[in-house]
DNA sequence: CACCTATTTCGATGGATGTCTATCCGAAGG
DNA sequence: CCTTCGGATAGACATCCATCGAAATAGGTG
C-alpha cells in the first residue's frame, strides 16, 4: 500500500475519525517527522532554492557521522517525503511536495467560519497541562 | 518553554531550514503524532461536533487498556494539542486548534505559482503562519 | 466515614530507535 | 586493475516507548 495513496485518502482530522489503517499509514510518515535531525534535514532540502541537496552538503550541516545521516534521508526517503538521484559521484535529493502538502491537509482546520465545521469551537487555549 | 510558542516563531519548512532549538520543539509536536492509536484518538476528539470528548467514549472506541488510553492523552495533551477538564467524575477532552493550525502552516508548500520552484525564495512573504 | 466509579500514576517488560564504528558498493581516474 | 572518494549497509549498544497489571487519587453517594 501506498502511502501517498493513503494520505490521499485520508480526511482531515477535524472532519472525522481516522480508521485503523489510515492511521497506521499517517502515523508512519509523522513518525518521521518526529526526530529534530530529520525535520533540519527536511527543511534544509525543502527550503533549497534549487530543489535539490547533495547528500555531503547535508552531512557537513550537522556534527553526526555519515552512516547516521544516511539513516535519516532513508527514513525521510521510505516514507515518500524525499527522493533521491545518483549523478556522477553524487546523490542528490529533494523535496516530494506532494506528500508535504497532504500533510498539511490533513491537519487544516475548518474553515473558519464559526458556525461551520464539525468541530468549530470557542478557542480555550488558556488552560495548559501540567 | 512553550511549544506552542516554539511552533509560532518556526517557519514553514520550504521556507528556511530550522534551527536546531526550532527542531526539537517541533519534532515534540509531530513524535506525539507518530502512534497510529494517538492519531486516532486526535481524529475522534477533533471531529467530535460538541468540540469535547469524554475519557471514557475513546477507552471504548479502542481494544486497549484503560491507562494506555491515558497515557496517549497526557502525551498529546503535553505537546499542546489537546487540554483537559474534570466536571464531576468524568474527564473531558478538547482540541486546541492554534496548535494544530501551527503545525499545518508549518507543512505548507509555497504559494503555488506555477513558474516557481517548491523553494522559491522570493515567495516567502506570503505564507504567513498566523 | 465507607464504598463505588472514573481516571491517573507506578513499575515492569519487550520491542523499536538513534547513534556509532567498521565494512561494503559504485563511480571516476590513473 | 587499483585507488580514492561519496554514500549505503551491517552490526552493536544504549536509550526510549507502547503496553500491561496493580495501586493510588478524586468525586459522588450512601
């Protein structure tokens, strides 16, 4: 299974319950963007003017070895959030935008008109946990 | 420090890289969203038309243990995403919609126009997160 | 106060995960 | 070929995490 697909698929979280399996599929591709290193890799390929980052200019932004870095694109990589392309000696990757922007769908509110969505509410932010 | 903070000064992650403290906050927020059973537990409570959610409605929305149920709650209620209130025995559960609104932005591409890459640095104005 | 119900907290445990070093692979140049 | 260089893979290790059962807390009701 896809996992573009299931994000594609998936309604946003304001609108109704994820079943099982969509879940199991969202919850993969945040799960790889719950690791601050993976999210700085990210951002570093989104934001890049060209599109695409060669895999030692992301190594030398960091002080981790190579091998772990390596781990990280192949995380971001598997779950469709980056590709990757060998040119001569070097790989490049860059950005899915596809799959960010399902991403971000998912997560939209209502829009925001009061009386409208599901799950318009009067905001009550003031209460914090802890 | 507060996250929902930490998610307001962050910009989009096609916009510029994250610095390393944005990084760790952030990638809090998505960790939280990184188990399928508390991406669903999100969906329920988000999509619920009153806006709040008994404890006891989710325990029997899942084939798990009553404190697992807790636990996921407390860990989403830590990053901000949901708060809590106690009226007589039951717990109820709300989101809190600014920090799902944050994390949208946050994952949002650059204003679409067709000529511009998905980094396009000049387009930066126009994705405001608030 | 004693009891019941709803929820949280505690402690333990098996499995996942981030990081490292060492090693391997693939491409380019002698 | 052999070497070198960029990058991926393998294996090891320490830590984190989802889950459970047991116990503690809080409110409501006798």
């Amino acid at each position: 299974m896809e996992l573009l697909e299931i994000l594609e698929c998936s309604p946003p979280l304001t609108r109704e319950p994820l079943d099982a399996e969509q879940a199991a599929g969202v919850a993969r591709v945040f799960k790889a963007l719950g690791d601050p290193v993976r999210l700085r890799i990210l951002s570093i390929v989104a934001s890049r003017a060209g599109g695409e980052v060669c895999v030692c200019d992301i190594t030398d932004a960091f002080e981790l070895s190579q091998p772990t870095i390596s781990h990280h694109l192949k995380v971001l990589k598997e779950v469709g959030l980056l590709t990757s392309e060998r040119r001569a000696s070097w790989v490049y990757y860059r950005l899915v935008p596809e799959t960010l922007g399902e991403l971000s769908a998912l997560l939209t509110l209502p829009t925001s008109r009061p009386a409208d969505g599901p799950a318009s509410l009067t905001a009550t932010a003031a209460a914090v946990s802890r």
